[in-house]
C-alpha cells in the first residue's frame, strides 16, 4: 500500500496552499530539485514545519537530465579530490544499502582494452578501479551490494558490449557502480516521503521578492499571491539560484546526452567507457536504460547567458559523442540513429578556474547577511549531505533549534530491504520503480486494459499514470510524460503516449 500522508495531488496542493494564511514557518525551501525535495525532508523529519516552493514541477531542472549514476566519486581521486570522492562513495552507500534500495542498483561498468590503448593505459585503468576498490571499503559498503572490480576475458566483454571493436580480444575491466532507475523518481521519493513527515511541497508556484525571512509565493496556475513568512529561507533553486539571491554568481556547465535504442548496441548489458583521445581522467559512456534504450553522454562544455527552461544540445556535442562512443564499436553510430537528446546545466559555482570541467564539484553553502541561505554546486548523488549542510548552517545562523539528521537511515516511499523488495507480488519493472508501492500501483487498474502497456512499444501502463496523478503530484501531460515517466525523451514516444495522459488527467 502507498505510504500514508505521503500523496502528492491537486486537492492537497489546494489544499496546503490556503494553509499558508495560517502563519509562520519554520522552513521555507526555495527549488524542488534533489537538494531542495532533499532539504525539505531533512526538515521536516527533525519536527521542523516546511514549505517547499517550485515554480514548475518537481524534478524539472537539472535533477532530471543526469546520466542515472550514483557515482562513487571514483573520477575524482585523479584529481586529488580525496575528500569528495569519499563523501561520494558514502551517499552511494547510504542510498543502495538503506533509504532508496528499490531505485538504485548494481552496474557493472566496463572498460574493454581497445586497441588504441597501451600498457601504461591499461595499467592506469586497472590502478584506478582497485582505488575505487578502496572508495568501497573506506565507505563500508558491503561487497554484496557492489563486487569488486575485476580483468574480464574477450568472451565475456562481448556479452557485455556485443558490438565492441575487435570482439574484445584483449579483455578488459570492470567496476562495479550504482545506477538510477530514473532521477526524477528519485526526486518523487523524497518530495513524497518530505510530505509524510508533514512538509508542503507546492508546485507551480514561484517564490518572488525572496528573503531571509520570507517571500512572496505566486500560484502560476491562478495568478494569486500569498506572503509566507519563515524562520529560516534556503535557495536550493539550482542553475536559477542566482535569480534567487543576490551576489551569486554561477557559472552553469551543460551536460549533453544521446538517447539510442538498444538495437543500435546489440544489447548492451553494461555500462560502456570509452577515454576521450587526447585527455586524461575523461570518458564517454554508453549506459543501458530502462525502457530498451542507451544514453551516451556525457559533455562538459561552457553554457554563458540566459538559463533556458529546458536545454539543448549543440551541433558540436552531438557529433562528439558520436565519434568518440563509435571509437569503440564495429559500426559507425550517426543521427539516423538518435532516438532524441537531452541537456542540463550543472549550477557551478563561479571559482574563476580555466575550464568548466576543472571547476570544482564540491557543494558550497551560503549566508547571505539577511540570513538567506543558498546551496548551489554538488552532485546528484551527494545530495543528502548537501541538504544537511544547507539546513544545519541555516539553524545555525539564525539560532534555531531542531532535532538531530536522520536522513542518513530514513528509507524513502517504496524502500525496503532486497530480500523484501524480491518477495513484493508485482512486476519485477514495477518494484525497480515503486518498490513496496508496486501492488498499489497495480490497484489503481480497475479496469484491465490499464494493466497494459499505452501504446506500441512503452511499457508504461495506464495504472502508472493514473497513480503519478493521485499520488506523485502529476498535474498535466508535460509532469506524467517528461518526469513521472521518461516517455518524452523521444517525439515519437510523446506523441502515441499523449492520448493516454490526457484520459488519466481526465478521470480526476
């Protein structure tokens, strides 16, 4: 069954909305990406009273258009960045072993020992992947969770990459690393388990005029406002962070992928790398997805001006990450093969460094001196820490007093142990994305042809739609198709699924 108290849907929003005239906050949250859905929880389950604004839908920016790793801050060990690559390998840990287990899986990532690669580059490779041997232990993640690194023999690099160059005659490596089912449902979980501890997540409604008191929230859907005071404001808005807060200065670095079908790979059972010619410590990836795709990405190339809403790939970016991934395999891959792309800003702090891919991935948290707290930078998967980092320098500041962080073993709607996980009477698709809640799922089919895929070649179901409007705060098409499903990373997917999210906004 679904988690009490923690469905998101019109009536509730409504609802919390006129809630607001009540009075005083605790704890106003400005963004409802990772960090801000993460704040949002981390305050609310230490008895703090929460409002979490969002000006479109959760998951809307960056927190969406991630490669679906949980890193285990390997890359960053070779650029000495011994700190946040523990911290990263920790989260990573906290996520697979204790709060999101049903979200988070196992993937071996595989490098092949192409031929352009020399010894020293091999030995490299393997040096690297004991370190992230080491990361593991150092985190106390068990080996049961993630295998240890390993040499792979030809045979078994083409049952991982079956198109390989070479048929993989030299064998190659592989490393062990967490994988998403999806991000923007991760991002769900934690607005939706926030809400069960009490918080108000409001989305579709902007938060103007901002300050470390308070702001003014406009309901984008009627155009009404509502002045919300509060103890204590965090900006976790992102790449907009700087809209947000005066004196921010971000310097936004677009990431790029590709979307691919499996049939372009010839079944890819592994995460692919391929090193970028010419540079060190830089790869490409080929990632097996749900929904019988490959996402290759990723690009680290300067984004000045104007943030979009939602970003685009260059011309440049594509055709990178085409040659380079074909580097690897027997067939050329060309944009005949493109499924659709997809971009997103990472909300980099401007440190003045050379490249934007040298600039530092470490969170940074600031007060500003009317008390607004912002937190930009970070990543995806550390985003647990960077809610506790924000929250805790915000008590601080302004003198507050809170219970201590759980977060660390809070498990998430739909988490449960492996073992559990394995006997929930559901679809195995079903339990990597609702876990526990899958059989809820399946509930909402009171009609059978809503158990069955919406159209020729999606395995979303009706009963998925239906949920994600009553309980995971879906409110029109775009919510269902781009982010309680990834059906709209392609046109075609877009255009069969739309008659089916507009009968499921309709039936409410």
């Amino acid at each position: 069954m679904s988690t009490p108290n923690a469905s998101l849907n019109a009536e509730r929003r409504a609802r919390e909305l006129a809630e607001l005239d009540a009075g005083p906050v605790d704890v106003l949250v400005v963004g409802g990406g990772v960090t801000g859905a993460g704040i949002a929880l981390d305050a609310a389950s230490r008895g703090l009273s929460v409002v979490l604004a969002e000006k479109h839908d959760l998951a809307f920016g960056t927190s969406r258009w991630s490669s679906k790793l949980v890193h285990g801050g390997l890359r960053y060990l070779a650029s000495g960045g011994f700190g946040i690559a523990h911290e990263s390998a920790v989260e990573r840990g906290v996520l697979m072993e204790r709060t999101a287990p049903h979200l988070v899986h196992a993937m071996p990532q595989l490098v092949p020992l192409l031929p352009a690669m020399n010894g020293v580059d091999a030995a490299m490779v393997r040096a690297g992947f004991f370190a992230g041997d080491l990361l593991r232990l150092t985190a106390g993640t068990s080996r049961h969770t993630l295998p240890r690194s390993r040499w792979v023999t030809s045979a078994e690099v083409r049952r991982l990459a079956p198109t390989i160059k070479g048929g993989g005659a030299r064998g190659g490596y592989v490393f062990w690393d967490g994988q998403l089912t999806d991000d923007a449902r991760l991002v769900v979980a934690i607005a939706r388990t926030a809400a069960a501890h009490g918080a108000r997540i409001l989305t579709r409604c902007a938060a103007e005029q901002v300050t470390g008191s308070g702001a003014v929230l406009r309901d984008t859907l009627t155009g009404t406002t509502r002045s919300v005071d509060a103890r204590l404001v965090i900006n976790a808005a992102g790449v907009w962070a700087g809209q947000v807060a005066e004196g921010i200065t971000l310097r936004p670095s677009r990431g790029t992928h590709l979307v691919f079908s499996q049939r372009s790979f010839g079944g890819l059972n592994a995460g692919l790398t391929v090193p970028v010619p010419g540079e060190r410590n830089r790869y490409v990836f080929a990632l097996p997805a749900p929904g019988d795709r490959v996402y290759v990405g990723l690009t680290d190339e300067e984004a000045p001006g104007e943030v979009p809403d939602v970003p685009s790939a260059s011309d440049a970016e594509i055709d990178f990450l085409l040659t380079t991934i074909s580097s690897a395999l027997t067939t050329q891959l060309t944009r005949d093969d493109l499924l659709g792309t997809y971009s997103g800003l990472r909300p980099l702090l401007d440190t003045g460094a050379g490249r934007t891919a040298d600039v530092s991935r470490k969170h940074a948290v600031i007060t500003a001196p009317d008390g607004l707290v912002t937190v930009v930078g970070g990543k995806l998967t550390t985003y647990r820490r960077m809610a506790q980092d924000a929250l805790d320098t915000g008590l601080a500041a302004r003198g507050m007093t809170a219970g201590e962080c759980v977060t660390r073993r809070l498990p998430l709607v739909g988490a449960a142990s492996r073992q559990a996980l394995a006997s929930v009477a559901a679809p195995r698709r079903l339990v990597r994305r609702y876990g526990t809640e899958a059989p809820t799922v399946l509930a909402e089919a009171d009609d059978p042809a809503l158990t069955e895929p919406i159209a020729d070649g999606i395995d979303v179901t009706g009963a998925e739609l239906r949920f994600a409007v009553r309980h995971e705060g879906a409110l029109d098409a775009d919510d269902l198709l781009d982010r309680r499903t990834r059906i709209g990373l392609t046109a075609t997917g877009r255009d069969a699924a739309m008659p089916a999210a507009k009968d499921a906004l309709a039936t409410e």
